[in-house]
C-alpha cells in the first residue's frame, strides 16, 4: 500500500514467483499481488510496464486509492482456495507517512491478513500529545518510540504475533524501524486474562505520555484510558453473563 513507483512491489513479486512457482507447483500455487497509489498518471505508467513484461507479471496489478479509502473486501474475489492449501494474505507498507500506517495496518486487521509488514515513517500525530518541554530531537525520538509501540501493542490485541526492529543500520536512514505481525491460528489466541493484561499496559502507556487519541487505536475502538478500558471490560462480561440479558447502548 502506497507503493510509488513500485520497485519494492515488482522485486517482491518476481521473488515470490520465482520461489513458489516451480512447475511441480504452478498448478496448485498462484502469486497475486496489488499495488495500490493515489497518483493516476503514475498508476498507468507502471501498470504499462507490468504488462510490457509480461509472463510472471501477469498476476501483478496496480489501482488508483487511498490507503485510508481502501475497502476491506476490495480483493475478495482474488482470494483462492486449492484443495491443498489456503491462500496467504501479505500487506506492505513501506515509509507510509504518518497515520497512513495505521490505516494500512487497519486494512489488514479488518481483512485478516495473514502476515503484515510496515516500516513506519513521519510519526507526527502523538508529538504535540508526549511533551512540550523537551529538545526538538529527543520529542521526535520519543514520539517515533511510543507511536510503534502503541502500534505493536495494538497489533497483539488485535490476535497478531508482533516484533519491532530496525532492519536496517541507522547510519544509512533514521527510518530503519519495522513492524511485522503473524495471524495467530486458534490454538495460539490471546485468552481472556492476556487480552485483559494486553489492554491495561496499552492504558498504562499513553497514560504515561499523556495520549489521549491514536488513530489505530480509534479505528479498532480501543480505550487509552482507564475508565473507557474498565467500561469496555464490564460490557465483555456482560455480553458473556448467562443469567439474564444485557442491553449496551
């Protein structure tokens, strides 16, 4: 999401095809893959060369959208069941600016992508909330920090197993975070007691720092405070009482 010109996309993809379809798989292994920008002219350009190319490039394909725009069943009709296997959903986004992480990394979770992979940049929006007082420096680090943080946690809550490292030296790019979350099947689900805890240290973070408001956090309709945490607790076990009904407003 947010591919540009699409270099990473096109060296992805052709990995991709040249790993998984070999001829003794080609028959039960299909590689799709969509790039999404919100420039039409640029879209056109490389669909072009996609098609110039052709044979593995085939199955490439880019659209015109917004990462915050995009719809949750946009590729629905792709989704492709074998008798051997299921098909794997992968989102990257690489360097998307600011809260259009966390709008890739919602279109994920509310499409139940398998694998997620994002390399934040420009944390901007929790800066003005963490701390006026401090150096221009050692608030844009701070930010940077509690934002992927925040990110990773909320990634956990959501039924994902997380990590954030740098990928690359820091000499080469300040820009050298990555998230990347796996689909936990059901035998590996969060229980009741670890979603619980999960959201208490998410509350104790941006109480912390001062957070009031996270865009990912929004999206999923996760509290950042204790009362609203506390509250969404209360309607869980109601909603699991069995002695009478329980009407939320």
């Amino acid at each position: 999401m947010g591919c540009g010109r699409g270099y990473l996309t096109f060296s992805l993809h052709s990995y991709l095809c040249s790993k998984y379809l070999s001829s003794t798989r080609r028959k039960i292994v299909s590689v799709q893959t969509q790039g999404i920008d919100r420039r039409p002219k640029l879209i056109q350009e490389i669909n072009g060369i996609a098609h110039d190319l052709g044979g593995e490039f085939n199955s490439l394909n880019f659209i015109e959208g917004t990462i915050e725009n995009t719809q949750p069943d946009l590729f629905k009709g792709q989704r492709a069941y074998s008798k051997w296997r299921r098909c794997f959903d992968i989102l990257i986004a690489l360097h998307a600016c600011d809260t259009a992480t966390d709008d890739a990394i919602w279109f994920a979770i509310s499409r139940k992508a398998d694998i997620i992979v994002t390399a934040p940049c420009c944390q901007h929006e929790l800066r003005s909330q963490i701390d006026h007082h401090s150096s221009s420096l050692r608030s844009q680090r701070h930010t940077e920090i509690v934002t992927d943080a925040m990110r990773a946690l909320l990634l956990e809550i959501a039924g994902y197993d997380t990590q954030v490292f740098e990928f690359v030296g820091g000499e080469h790019t300040a820009k050298n975070v990555m998230i990347t979350a796996v689909k936990r099947s059901k035998k590996g689900e969060s229980s009741g007691n670890q979603l619980r805890d999960k959201r208490t240290r998410l509350v104790e973070l941006a109480t912390m720092y001062g957070i009031k408001r996270q865009r990912l956090a929004a999206l999923m309709g996760e509290s950042l405070n204790a009362n609203g945490e506390k509250r969404l607790r209360m309607c869980q076990e109601c909603l699991q009482c069995k002695s009478g009904s329980a009407f939320l407003v």
